[in-house]
C-alpha cells in the first residue's frame, strides 16, 4: 500500500498516478485528502475511474500532515492486509522509479527511508538557504534524537506493518518534519532498525510548498523534548 497525503495538489497527481503504475503496477494506493480547494479530490476521483486500486480518504479540512498519515496507518493496520506500506509525497520530489527497490528492501529491514543524504543520495533544484536548513536540521534531530539516519526528516520511506502495529499513533501529536523523526525515533526505539537508501529528491515544479516557518519550528522543539526525555524524567 502506497500512502500519499494530499492538499491542493491536483496539477500533480494524475502524472504521479501514472508514473507509480509504470513503475509498480497495480499496487494499492491510498490518498488522503484534507479537502483541498483547488479540486484535488475531483482529479483523484477521476483517477480511480481509470485505475484500479487507488483510494480516497476525504477529511473536512486541512487537519495536517502527521493526522493525515496517523488516519492511513491506522486504516491500513484494522484491515491487517498489507505487509508493509510506502509512504510519499504528490508534488512528485520523490521519484516513483524507487519504488521497487524501496519494495524490496522493506521485506528485510523494518524501515526503509529514501535518504537524500547516505552515500549516493542528491537534492536537486534546492536554493542554499534551504539546503542548508535541511542539512543542519537533519544533524540536529540526529543528535538530539540519537537516531542513527541520515535523513529522518524525509517522508519517502517503506514500513513493515509488523512494526507499525507496536507505536501508539493515538499518542503522537506531530506534524509535517517532526512528524517524520517522531516516526523514526519511535520505531528506533522499538528495536527497528533502519536502512537508508540513497534517492535524488527534486523540488516541486507545479504547486506551493507547504515549507513553513511553523514546521520548521515543529521540528525543531520536537528533537529537544526526545533530548530532554533521554536525560530527564521529561515525558515528550
């Protein structure tokens, strides 16, 4: 099952449903959508008229990244049908072309995280300014967290539903970049181990970014709180 939470991004998502097929067939992919003004859920129902396998969780309003994928998880685990899920974003920055090696290697690792930062791995179209957020936003929630990735703030990662099954989504409060280490650190935690594989991530060419100081924010208290619970008796 491929995850892909969407807002206002209906001038991507029919070449993304397209590029997923050439790549992975018919895998089942499951949108989820936070009622987006610009007819995003119009052009996915469309998709499913001319796919098989695609789904749309509608939500009333923009509710955020994090509960978006906290819904799907939780949906995808009550049904008890997949062994693993894919998550990734529709502005197309995350090649499809991955997709199969993400599909292999998650039947051996309990994550897989598309790393733009292990060995191999490339950001493309980036200004300075946000590579280099990106970059000292990565080595901070790395040390902070003492998660050993790379990228724990990427959202193109593979999972086993085995070990999805054992975080408590119901007490996860993140959204957008924090949301992507809360996950990590979570399973980390948990025992998992996780594999990064290197991917080239290219800037959206159609649409807004969703890049805001808000999520940078989030994501900058979120790997202080895990630090302060690792030497304090603090409850992140």
């Amino acid at each position: 099952m491929i995850i892909i939470p969407t807002y206002n991004e209906r001038r991507n998502v029919s070449r993304l449903v397209a590029e997923i097929r050439k790549a992975a067939g018919d895998v089942p992919i499951l949108f989820v959508d936070d009622n987006s003004p610009d007819g995003t859920r119009e052009e996915i129902a469309i998709l499913r008229q001319a796919y098989a396998n695609i789904e749309l969780a509608r939500r009333p309003q923009k509710l955020g990244l994090g509960s978006a994928y906290r819904l799907a998880f939780e949906e995808v685990l009550r049904r008890g049908q997949s062994q693993y899920v894919i998550i990734m974003d529709a502005d197309l920055s995350h090649d499809p072309a991955e997709l199969v090696q993400l599909s292999e290697l998650v039947k051996h690792y309990p994550a897989v995280v598309g790393s733009r930062y292990t060995a191999g791995g490339k950001v493309v179209r980036w200004s300075l300014p946000r590579r280099l957020i990106s970059r000292f936003g990565n080595v901070y929630a790395r040390m902070l967290t003492g998660v050993p990735a790379a990228d724990l703030t990427r959202g193109y990662a593979a999972y086993q539903t085995d070990w999805l099954k054992r975080v408590p989504f119901q007490n996860m409060k993140s959204d957008g970049y924090a949301f992507q280490i809360e996950l990590k650190y979570l399973l980390y935690s948990l025992g998992a181990k996780i594999y990064e594989h290197p991917i080239t991530f290219e800037e959206r060419e159609k649409g807004k970014s969703k890049f805001s100081l808000a999520i940078v924010l989030e994501g900058v208290w979120y790997p202080l709180k895990i630090f302060l619970a690792r030497i304090t008796n603090f409850k992140p």
